[in-house]
C-alpha cells in the first residue's frame, strides 16, 4: 500500500471514524481502525473503518494511490499522530507488518494488526429517505437532552423514532423529563412507516458529525422488517451503523396534556440567566420555585436558614396566579433547547407535569417541539 493525501483531509477522517472505537475493546483487533487504499473499484479513494460491534463509522476521502492495499492499525494513535502532523501532504506506506506515515521532515512508523482478524462491518439497512443535516442535529440534540444515562434501564437512554409519511417524529425521556420533536422528511416511499429506538448518545453524535453534508440520508428496515435490528446514516462521504435498542418505549403521548389551565410566558435570555443566578443557592436536588402572576414572575431558591435568592422578571400569564417549582438542571436544559426567544410554559397544576415550548411563529399552531418536565412538590 502507498498513498499520498492532504494532511488536513487525512486529519479529519481519521477523527471522524475514531469517534466509534471503543475505550475498552473486548478483543484486541477492535482497537484498530482499518485502511483501504484504491481496489474494489475506488481507485482513487481512502476508506476508514472503525467497529465496536455495536457502532460502525465508515468515511472515504481521495487520495493518490500509488500502490493499493490495506492495512490495522491502532485507531487512537493513529488520530493522535493525524491531528499533530505539520501542515504539508502525507506520505503513507507499508513495509512488511509496519505502516509508514511521512509528512514535511516528520516520520511515523506503526505497528500493524492482523487485518484478516478484524470483523466484516454490518451492511446498511435499506435506504429510507433524506433529511436537512442541519435540521436533523438540532432535533436531535433538542431531544437527546432528555434521555436518561442509566444503563441498567436501555430503553430509556434511547431515542425513539418514529417515522409515518413524510412526518418523523422523535422522543426521549428519563422519567422526569420528555422531549418531543416533529420534523418533515423526505422519504423514499411515500407509504413508509417504521419505528426505532436508537441510543441516544451514538445519535447526537452521529448527527452532529454529519452537519458538513447539505442531507443526511436514513437507512432503516420498515415495517415489512427488511434491515430489523439496525439504522444507517450517510452524510458527506460518511456512513455509520448503530445497533437499535431492545424493549418497549413508554406510551409518551398520553402523557403530554390534552389541555392546560394556565399559559405563562417569558423572553428565555434572561430566563435563562436568572434561573443561572438563582440556582447558585440551590443545594443538590432542591427546586427553583417559581410564581407567577399578572405581569411577571419571581424565581426563588433556598429556605428557612440557608442561602437564599429571589429575582423578578417580566412575564406575560393567562389564566390564576401558580406556583411551581423544577429541578433548575432540567428547567436549564428545557429552556437552552426551544429555539425561540420567548419560552411558553403551560400548566395544569402545581403538582402536574408542565410543558415547555417556543411560542410558536403563527398564533395557534402546535409547535414543532414540547419539553415536558415533572414539578417538584413543594412541602408545606
């Protein structure tokens, strides 16, 4: 194998396929991350492979190949070499079980894997349709946010994707708070349905790395069960699998109420910050307590002999005076995720879950995006 590639091209490749190996491999070839040069066609291309039985990243770049061929090699030094190489083209070679990497007055040798040792990755599932790239990563972050991190509980560190038309709907949740995002899509078959629970953090990830291609294409089995078991993402040259999540996610929209008794509304910059300021005496676990009345609202933390913090702010309310209290954590996560600049809080009671969205840009449209977050009862 003999190549040359610019350094920042090979840079970028490497960091991108690195994302997926696994901190601790169960088997020692999982470590590496695979090189192919030109051959099945690509004459011109580099692929990367990295594989953790699980998560699978797959990016292909142009090269010069001299020589093709392929070769394992150790994933993370391999980007830690990339990422530090002096700014000129890159010369990569192999010698017997070595792999060469010269750039400017720079040489790098590595030892190689056993390639015929390192698993076949997956195959995409069926093509299923295309979405904006950067419309699929602020969806999903806006979701993701609300997955739960307990891994003895799966079905709750997932996303759930559920796609019915040209309509793709996601939701997360970890018990006390849930995230829900409706978005247009663009599918294959006008007819197609599917449903998916997908881990959350490989998601955002993948999501997030996908944003330099103007669409992300979704590969998913449909209801007649082709490609059961795994989802695809394409994007920019880049294409990586995942794993989907066993187990039943919960009946989400029965719990986003139907009707609210109350309509609060309040500009989500300075929400933000004085939730900021008023949770700096918040001890571990205790609320922000929130009151709001005709014109504004007073945000309150602390009690009886420990440090406390009141503030003020300008708030629009229809409906009775309430007063609520949230985990500032979760009420912070919320509020950074509705992309609007004015944060609409509808309730029922004190006591019942609220629910947190932009006010959307027509009067009486349902907004694309619901935060609903559980009340912290408040003694006495």
């Amino acid at each position: 194998m003999k190549f040359r590639i610019d350094r920042d091209a090979l840079a970028d490749a490497v960091a991108w396929t690195a994302r997926t190996l696994p901190a601790r491999p169960p088997v020692a070839v999982l470590a590496g991350m695979h090189m192919v040069a030109g051959g099945e066609g690509n004459t011109d291309r580099l692929k990367l492979s990295a594989f953790d039985y699980e998560v699978s990243a797959q990016v292909a770049t142009e090269i010069d190949v001299e020589e093709a061929g392929s070769a394992l090699v150790s994933g993370r030094l391999l980007a830690e070499i990339s990422r530090s190489l002096p700014p000129h083209p890159v010369e990569v070679t192999t010698d017997g079980a070595k792999v060469m990497l010269r750039c400017g007055s720079a040489k790098f040798t590595l030892l190689t894997m056993p390639v015929e040792d390192y698993p076949t990755l997956p195959q995409m599932p069926p093509a299923a349709g295309s979405v904006g790239s950067d419309e699929f990563a602020a969806a999903v972050n806006q979701v993701a946010v609300a997955a739960g991190k307990d891994a003895t509980i799966p079905m709750l560190t997932g996303v759930r994707v559920e796609i019915e038309g040209e309509t793709v709907t996601l939701a997360a949740t970890d018990r006390y708070r849930l995230a829900v995002r409706e978005m247009h899509w663009k599918p294959d078959r006008p007819d197609f349905t599917a449903v998916a629970l997908v881990p959350a953090k490989t998601l955002a990830d993948t999501a997030k790395s996908l944003t330099a291609g103007a669409e992300v294409s979704i590969a998913l089995g449909g209801a007649d069960g082709a490609g059961e078991g795994m989802i695809g993402f394409e994007g920019g040259g880049h294409r990586t699998t995942s794993r989907l999540l066993d187990g039943d996610f919960v009946k989400y929209r029965s719990l986003l109420p139907s009707e609210y008794a109350g309509l609060a509304e309040v500009q989500t910059a300075p929400f933000i910050e004085a939730v900021k300021r008023v949770s700096l005496v918040a001890e571990r676990n205790t609320p922000v307590r929130l009151s709001f009345s005709q014109g504004e609202v007073v945000l309150e933390a602390g009690t009886g002999d420990e440090a406390q913090a009141v503030e003020a702010l300008e708030a629009t309310l229809e409906g009775d005076d309430i007063a609520i209290a949230f985990n500032p954590g979760f009420l912070l996560d919320g509020l950074a995720a509705i992309g609007s600049d004015v944060a609409r809080l509808s309730f029922t009671t004190p006591t019942k879950p609220a629910v947190l969205t932009g006010k959307p840009p027509q009067e009486g449209e349902n907004p694309s995006y619901r935060y609903l977050i559980m009340p912290v009862r408040l003694s006495g």
